[in-house]
C-alpha cells in the first residue's frame, strides 16, 4: 500500500470510528425496551425501574384527566394484562378508551407506569370496518 | 353479451396490440447507434468536458483563487489531456470516412449490402464492420 | 364506468411486463424494432394508467361509494379542494399516485430520448416497467382501488380532519415526485452497467433529472416537517420517527450523488461509488415507501397494517441481486482515470462528504432498524429515540456544513500552504470574529456556538466567492450586472452556492429553535394575564362555536410585549363530527426572531384554561431556508443560453485568450 493510500485509509478509519463512537454513546443513552403489559408484568422483577416503552391500548376504566396540573391518569391493557399509567402532559387528540398508545417511562415501586412521553397512533383511515366487499 | 365493457376491453386490447405492434412493421434506420459513433461521441463528451475545465481554471486564475503557479501547472495538463483527445477524435473521423463498415451480406436478413452502411437498407438493424464484429 | 378502471390497470400490468422483456432482449440482441417497441410500451402504461386514475377521480368526485376506496377516504360534506387531495389519502390512492408520477417520468423520458442514448434506452426503459410492475402488481392483487362493496353507503366516513390541511394536500405529491424521480439516474445507471457504455454519457443524461428529483424531496420533508409542526401541536418540526427517517434516507444518499457525480465528471474518479451510490437511493426510497405502508415498524404514522411489505421485500432483493451482479460485472472497467494525491485537496474533500452522508444515512437506517433487529437477534424488541439519531446527526451535520465551506475554495489535487491561506483567511477570521461576538452577547450554549461558528465560516466562504467573481464580471459595469453576469455564466456553480446559503438558514433555525427553546404550562382564569419569556398573555375569553363539520372551544389570548398590544391569538379545541375525532388547534405567532405557539390543553366548565407555551427561535429560517434551497436548485437545473457542453473556441496554446473572454 502506496503511503497515501495508507493516509487516506487511515483518514477513513478515523472518521468510521468516530462514526461508531457517536452511535455507540448516543444508543446507550436512549435505547429502550419495547415490551407489551404482559410483558412488563413478566419482567417485573428483573426490570427495577429501567426505563422502557410499552405498547398497548387504553381500556374502558375511568380516566382521570386534572386540566389545571396536566395530570393524566388511566389504565393500559393488553388482552386481560392491565397497567395504570400517570402521565404529566398535554392529552393526546386522540386518546380515548379503546385508542391504541405507546408509553415511555418506567415502572415506579408501587407498580404504576410513570410516563414520561406518550404518544397515540395516528388512526388509519382503514381501522373502521371495511364492511363486505364484492 | 355486448356490453359496453366488452367493447371497451376489446378496442383497448386491439389499440395496444397495434400501438405496440406497429415499429415491426417499418424497418428503422434510425437504430441503436454503431460502434464507430459511440467512440466519437465519447471522446466529443470528453472534449467538451476538458474545455469546460480549462475555462472554470481560467476564471478561477481571474477570480484569485489559484495562484500563478498552480494555474499554469493544471491548465498545461488540461491541454495535455485535450490535445490528447482531439488527435485520437481526428483518427476516428478519419477512419470512419474511408471505410465501408458493413461487409456483402446483411447477418439478419441476407439481402447483399453494397458496402459502406451502417444499418442494413433492408431491416434496419445494425451492422458491425469486421474490425469491430 | 368503474370496470373501466379496473381493466386500464391489468391491462398496464401487460403491457409493462411486455415494456420489461421487449427492453431487455432488444437491448441484448440489437433489435431496434423491439426497442422502439418497448418505449411504446413506456406511453401505453402511462397512457393506461391515467385512465385508471380519471376514473378513480370522476368516482371522487360524484361521491360513487359504491367504491370502498371512495366510500373510506371522502364524504358528501368535503370542500372540493380536499375531495380532490383525499384521492392520494389512504393506501390504495397514494399508491395510484405513487405509480402515476412514475409513468409519467418513464413517458417523459423515452419521449426526451428518442433520438438520444440509444443504447442505454432499452435497459432505461425495462426498469422504469419493472419499477411499476411492482405498483402494478400491488394495486390489482393486494390493495384494489377499485374494489367494490357489496351493500353502497349513503355517506362516506371522510378524510380524517388532520389531513384537512393544505401542507398534507401537497407534502405526499412532493415527496413521491421526489422519489419516483430517483428511479431515472438509477434507470440510467442500470443502462449503462447493462450495455458497457460506461463513460460519463450517463451522467450527464441525468444530470437535471436527480436535481429535480432531489428538489421535490427536499420540499416534501421540509413540508412534512412544517405539517408536523403547525397542525400535530407538540412544538416540534421533526421526531425521528420512523416514517420521517424513511424520507431522510435517500434524501441523504441522494445529496451524496449530487455531489460525488462531479468528481466522476471532472476527475473520473469514484465512479463504483456513484453506481452503488445510485443503486442505494432508488433502494432506499423503494424501502421507505415499504417502511411506511407496511406497518413493521410502529410509529404515529401508520398505515393500515398490511401484507404489502412481502411484495416490497421481495422486489428489493431481486433489484438489488441484479445490480449488484450488473455492477460486479462491470467492475474492471469502472476503474478511475486519476488516483486521489492528498488528503487535503477538493477532491478528498468531496470523498469526506460523502462519508459523513452515507455515515449519517447508515446511523438512521440503523436506528430505525433497531427493534427490528433486535427481535431478531435477542427476541426482544429495542428501540432507539431521538437522543440517539441527534447526538450522531448533529456532529455530522456540522462537519458537512464546514466541508460545505472548505470544499469550493480548496485546490484540485493537493492544497499548498499558499493556497489554503490565499482562500481561508478571511473566513477563517470572519467566524471567529463572530463567535466572539456572540459570545459577548450572552450566547453561552456550547454546541449553539459551534454550529454558529460554522455557519458564519461557510456563509464566509460563499461571500468570498461571490465577491472575486462579481469583481471580474464587473468590467466597467454595475455591482448588479456583475451578479447576473456571473449567475448566468456558471449556474450551477452558484446556483449550488445559494443552495448552501438556504442550508445554512436551515441549519441557523434548527440551532435557535433546539437550544433556546422555552417551554411553560400555564393555568389561567377569565380575564388573568401571565408572562411567558418576554410575551404577557393575557386570557380573555372561552368561546364554543359549532360549524358545519365541526365544533370548536376557542380562547382568546391577547398578547403584549412589555406595554405594547402584538396581537391576540386564537388556540382552539375541535371535535370534527363525521370521524368523531378531536384535534387541537395550534394558535401561532411568526416572526424573523421567534415563534410564539400555544396549545389550548384543556378547559373546566368554569373557564379556567390550561395552555402550553412554547417559544421557538428563528423556526421561520427553516422555512426560509427552504424557499432559498428552491431558488438555488432552479438556478443550476435552468438550461444555459448555450448548451453548456457546446464546442467553445479556445487557442489551446495561448492562455492569455482568457483575459479577452469578457
């Protein structure tokens, strides 16, 4: 190999490295589990608090909605797994019983779900019933 | 039953059969081009291309951003490279005139050729000289 | 009449498939009739196509439900603007239009040839029908827009609300053109591995066609981007979801081509890379259109999930197991005509660019990837958020804009200590000026700093070259005509120095609006007034009004800076009737040094508000950048008054002829 052959490829490797430095420090710091509710009452014990995304839809039990301190209180099931969730925030447009939602957050010692993001999928214009097609 | 989908289905799979059918019927001349004149128009390109180069360095020689030096340096290996291509653009005009490209017969219709075409009279398709075959 | 529709389609579906074996075999076997033949085949699919799509939109618009497609996507009580814009609404129509704008490309592009290329034009030809065989296949075997019901509505169910807005209407459009249009240089690529003709033809014949594809997909994220920030109200323009990054990523390798292709032009270097990198774009925005349609990866934006992505997955393989074995083929006669001499050198720095790009594309790829990935590997799923894809992006980003500047200015082949000093001072010296300045005005955040820094070195660098030429233009004439004078004569050149300018707006009003943003919630009763930064808001009051398809709860918010009354603000609370569905109404206020943006978060039945404040800094220049990005582009694809590679005069011998070129 020519010596600026060597230059160039050493060049490279020192952009490719900091390349995978970047990715590898910017991963650890926000890479999450993505589990479903049966999921995170499986792992419950191995969890301890780290932080993780779940998905889920909102059942029929009461919400609580306090407009004054953008508190946000309500239950996250999947088949017959439930979970309650508090989440401190603007309530999603679509959020309703029955809304398909993903949490970010963890799970606190008393067993809630503190969200510290929440987002509620856009509703494809096809959930609803197509209805009996030719 | 003729209904008015039928016939829609119908004439539309006559107009495309036609449409699609219809470059058989009329031998092209206008074919794919021959080998002789993807050389010239390579080496016309790459003509084109040095002398856009030389006119950007001698803007970029008025605009300051090269120095005497290096100007001179780049813009003499510029003529180089263009001197290069029009003597070897020369050869290839010179050659493609006085050759007949085609040999006696057409390869894909047999009709005999009197020599010196690119694309056969008859089916148009194209016809390598011997040097190139 | 809908038959119709239905039947234009399959019998596309033929002809296409016809367009694909009649390319290929006259391209191989030198059959100028079967190549005539297939490039019918280009303007009868598109001919067929456009049929199709006529009758889908006189079904539109006579509100014919007897359509399912209809029936889901539009209803009696549309304004005609957005009955039209719900034809590319849902899955089946957007894909319609998906293969519409490719058939129109492919028709416009044998038409621009005819008499040009003709030995690339059977392979261009097969692929742009291969391309929309897949659409083809997917829209009459998987996702009919003509399917019909079994019992027709009396009413459809609409267009969901936040659709309903003109930046959705054109951001879909925008960004297919975009990507239908990376298929043509991919095309031509194809062509040009598959005939052998591979000297710089190719390139030069797509030179336009990437830029206009490159401009349109631009416009769309930059539209999406906007979209996302007025109408889904959570202060933000960008999430690194997973659908955005599909639009990012050949948006990213496509810049990279634009770039690198001048190398290949100019030096013949890189040319392995500009294949790879032109089969990676058109890979890229045929699995962005798959990441986004087929629900594997869950993100706000999702489609319906569907078994599409079988088709998208397989068609990808086969794409790119062809091109990859054309380019294998090729490979020793892809060799470069000039080795790189220095690492510090215009064309090294061209080569870093496109390193940083197609590093940046590898990190989103990777990052939107992950859960998939992960479950793969680990059996659980992982995914990545927005930290991740900023902390490798705003680096890169940076080093970009500062190659953006170094890369004009720098020598061919290697960059003497005179050179980099001739060109770089004022620069150089210019930024950190400035930084200082900033600095002395309170500016304080480390990474806003730096990419300040940044930007006001490659703004420099753009000034500089704008200066020396004008000044050599100018002759005994005027500053203005020296700026046209010089325009005109190299467009693309600075054409491309407007673009950067826009770039770096961009850039400017991401740094603004990322590290100043202020953010409140504030609890307000009738008639109180709070400050927020350095706005008072004052709350007046509550409104309930109910309209044709909606009913609204609107505040009003009066805003005042310091004593002096700006404006009032109206944030409002919708619930459209028809898809029972609520939305907010974000309430704005614009200017060159910020935005002010409320959201009304909720409201008791005895008046008191809640609202979300944000304050964004210099948001508009990322709008403004984008309109500057339009100009520039415009700019450099313009035809010159000559065509550009037109035999000039030139006394090869004499450079002095230079000095009397006015």
């Amino acid at each position: 190999m020519t010596k600026h052959h060597l230059k160039l490829a050493i060049g490279i490797c020192v952009i490719l490295s900091a390349l995978g430095y970047l990715m590898f420090s910017g991963a650890t710091g926000s890479t999450v589990y993505f589990l479903t509710v049966p999921e995170v009452h499986e792992r419950a014990a191995t969890l301890q608090g780290a932080a993780i995304r779940v998905a889920g839809k909102v059942t029929e039990e009461p919400i609580e909605w306090d407009v004054r301190n953008l508190a946000l209180a309500f239950v996250m099931g999947d088949g017959a797994a439930r979970i309650p969730v508090h989440y401190k925030g603007v309530k999603p447009d679509m959020f309703r019983p029955g809304a398909d939602v993903i949490v970010e957050g963890h799970v606190n010692p008393q067993g809630v779900f503190v969200a510290s993001n929440l987002m509620t999928s856009c509703p494809s214009k096809y959930e609803e019933d197509k209805g009996p097609t030719l | 039953m003729l209904t008015l989908d039928t016939l829609v289905i119908v004439l539309l799979a006559l107009a495309l059969v036609v449409f699609l059918g219809e470059p058989f019927l009329h031998p092209t001349v206008s074919a794919l081009s021959s080998g002789e004149e993807d050389a010239r128009t390579a080496l016309t390109l790459q003509k084109a291309t040095l002398y856009t180069a030389i006119h950007d360095l001698d803007f970029d020689f008025r605009t300051g951003k090269v120095d005497q030096q290096d100007y001179e340096e780049l813009r003499s290996q510029l003529e180089k490279e263009a001197a290069t291509v029009l003597r070897q653009l020369d050869q290839e005009t010179l050659h493609s005139s006085s050759m007949p490209a085609s040999q006696g017969q057409c390869p894909h219709c047999s009709i005999p050729l009197q020599g010196g075409e690119n694309y056969c009279p008859s089916c148009g398709s194209l016809l390598l000289s011997s040097k190139e075959a | 009449m809908i038959d119709i529709g239905a039947i234009a389609l399959r019998f596309a579906f033929v002809a296409a498939l016809y367009g694909v074996f009649a390319g290929v075999l006259g391209g191989c076997y030198g059959r100028p009739a079967l190549v005539r033949s297939a490039e019918r085949a280009a303007h009868a699919v598109f001919g067929l196509v456009s049929i199709a799509m006529i009758v889908l939109l006189y079904a539109l618009l006579t509100h014919d439900f007897r359509l399912q497609y209809i029936a889901s996507v539009s209803n009696r009580s549309m304004p005609l603007f957005y009955l039209i814009a719900s034809l590319w609404g849902g899955q089946e129509g957007s894909m319609m239009l998906w293969l519409w704008i490719l058939v129109g490309y492919s028709s416009l592009v044998t038409l621009q040839n005819q008499q040009r290329n003709r030995e690339l034009m059977p392979y261009v030809v097969a692929t742009l029908m291969a391309t929309s065989l897949l659409f083809l296949t997917m829209l009459i075997f998987a996702e009919d827009p003509f399917q019909q019901l079994a019992r027709v509505p009396r009413d459809g169910q609409g267009l969901n609300p936040l659709l309903q807005h003109p930046l959705m209407v054109i951001h879909p459009p925008n960004l297919y053109l975009g990507f239908v249009g990376f298929a043509v240089p991919f095309a031509f690529g194809l062509g040009a591995l598959a005939s052998g003709r591979l000297d710089n033809q190719w390139l030069y014949s797509v030179r336009r066609w990437t830029l206009v594809a490159w401009l349109f997909l631009t416009v769309g994220i930059l539209l999406g981007g906007q979209w996302a920030y007025v109408e889904l109200g959570w202060g933000g323009y960008w999430a690194w979801d997973p659908v955005e990054n599909a639009s990012l990523l050949p948006w990213l390798t496509g810049t990279a081509f634009l770039h690198s292709v001048m190398i290949q032009e100019k030096k013949g270097m890189l040319k392995v890379w500009n294949m790879a990198l032109v089969i990676a774009t058109y890979g890229l925005s045929i699995f962005g259109t798959f990441l986004t349609r087929s629900g594997v990866i869950s993100s706000v934006h999702a489609f319906a999930q569907s078994s599409l992505g079988n088709y998208f997955l397989l068609y990808l393989g086969i794409a790119l197991a062809i091109s990859v074995a054309l380019l294998l083929k090729r490979l020793p006669q892809l060799r470069s005509d000039h080795r790189l001499e220095s690492a510090l050198s215009r064309e090294s720095s061209f080569l870093f660019n496109n390193l940083f790009l197609v590093g940046m594309t590898f990190a989103v790829l990777w990052g939107t990837l992950f859960p998939i990935i992960s479950e793969a590997i680990r059996g659980v799923k992982i995914s990545v958020a927005a930290p991740f894809f900023n902390q490798v992006n705003v680096p890169l980003g940076l080093a970009l804009l500062f190659l953006a500047g170094v890369c004009p200015l720098i020598a061919w082949r290697k960059a003497s200590a005179k050179n980099l000093q001739r060109n770089f001072l004022y620069p150089f010296t210019w930024s950190l000026l400035s930084t200082a300045l900033l600095y002395a005005f309170g500016i304080r955040h480390v990474v806003a700093l730096i990419a300040l820094t940044v930007c006001a070195f490659t703004f420099g660098t753009v000034v500089l070259e704008f200066y020396r030429g004008m000044r050599v233009r100018r002759g005994n004439k005027g500053w203005g005509y020296a700026l046209f004078a010089l325009i005109g004569r190299n467009r693309r050149r600075y054409g491309g120095y407007i673009v950067h300018c826009g770039v770096i707006l961009i850039f400017l009003g991401i740094t603004g609006s990322s590290a100043y943003q202020i953010e409140e919630n504030l609890v307000l009763q009738r008639g109180e007034q709070q400050r927020v930064g350095h706005f008072t808001l004052q709350y007046d009051d509550l409104r309930h009004s109910i309209q044709a398809t909606h009913e609204a709860f609107i505040a009003t918010i009066r805003v005042r800076n310091a004593e002096k009354e700006l404006t009032t603000l109206y944030p409002e609370k919708r619930l459209y009737f028809a898809q029972n569905q609520p939305t907010t109404e974000v309430a704005l206020r614009t200017s060159l040094l910020e935005d002010l943006y409320i959201i009304l978060a909720g409201f008791e039945s005895s008046g008191t508000i809640t609202l979300k404040v944000f304050i964004n800094p210099l948001v508009a220049w990322i709008w403004l950048g984008g309109v500057v990005i339009v100009l520039g582009t415009l700019i450099a694809i313009w035809p010159e008054r000559r065509w550009p590679l037109q035999q000039r005069r030139y006394d090869l011998a004499a450079p002095a002829a230079a000095q009397q070129e006015a």
